[in-house]
C-alpha cells in the first residue's frame, strides 16, 4: 500500500467520527444560544398549548453533571469532561477502520461532551431548556451522549462479539 492511499484511509477514519461530532457542537451551541438569547433564566416558552403538560423550553443552567445530577461540582466536570474526550480520541485511535456506528456512537459522545465543556468554561455553567416536565431539563449534547452511549451499548452487547464475527441475523451492520 503507498504512502499516499495510507494517508487517504486514516483522513476517512475520521471524517465520520469528527463531522458527527462538529455537527453536534454546532447544533447544540446554536440551540443554547437561541435560548440564551431570547429567553430569560427561569422562563418557559411552548408555542403549541396542548403540549405544555408535556414539554417546554425552559431556559436553566447547570452547574452539576448531566440533567441537573450533582449540582455545583462544575469544575470537576469541567475536568471530567477533558478526561472523557481524551478517552474517547484515544479509544477512537485504536478502534477498527470499518466500524461504521462505532464512529457515529463516538462522534455524539465527543460532539456532546465537548458542547457541554464549551458551556462550562466560556459560562460557567451548561444551558439547558428541553424540559419533559417528569425529567430533568437537559440539551442537545446530553441527549447526543445518551443516544451515542446508547448505540454503543446496543453494538457491543448485540451486534459485535468478543472474537470479532457478527452475531446471527447481523451480518452487515456497522459495516461501512
């Protein structure tokens, strides 16, 4: 293999994983700014009526961990969320090439912790505003770590065996 198709194939093992997560650092920092702009701390808003029982934009802030959990910690996880991303760009290093939902899993849990540690040091502490009235309000990177430990948690347990072949019925996914 040259020289240059090497250099070709590690620039396309990270296109995925870190396009997935600069798209959620936009998104979610695009959000947070629009509430921050337009609606005062404490404020809800909900332009559909019906909904309001259920959900609202609910401009809080966040010192603790995600959803609200272990409030006033913000500088330890500041420094929790700088240990989680080196974790996540160095599992990602050493992660196969052709895992297809491993990039996409791990670029929401970067693009979200990173989105939330912008807010904890530009801020100092994370805007959240998706309020479901039964949970606490969180944003857009929290839910993009969720949903991205989520798929990894499906992928390792279901899809992917510890010897490396696809479980039955699998075959295919997380292929690129």
């Amino acid at each position: 293999m040259s020289q240059r198709s090497i250099l070709g194939s590690e620039k396309a093992k990270w296109a995925l994983f870190l396009g997935v997560a600069a798209l959620v650092i936009l998104i979610d920092q695009i959000s947070k700014y629009l509430v921050l702009r337009n609606l005062p701390l404490g404020q809800e808003w909900n332009p559909i009526p019906f909904l309001r029982p259920f959900v609202t934009v609910t401009h809080v802030t966040n010192t603790g961990a995600a959803f609200g959990l272990f409030k006033d910690y913000g500088t330890l996880f500041a420094i929790v969320a700088i240990l989680v991303v080196i974790g996540i760009l160095v599992f990602y290093r050493y992660s196969p090439p052709n895992q297809t939902w491993l990039k996409v899993c791990l670029g929401l849990q970067l693009g979200g912790a990173l989105g939330n540690l912008w807010d904890r040091v530009f801020l100092g502490s994370v805007v959240d505003f998706i309020d479901f009235k039964i949970w606490p309000v969180f944003n857009l990177a929290d839910l993009s770590i969720v949903v991205g430990v989520a798929i990894l948690a499906f992928y390792l347990l279901f899809i992917e065996q510890e010897d490396g072949e696809r479980v039955e019925g699998h075959e295919g996914v997380g292929q690129d």
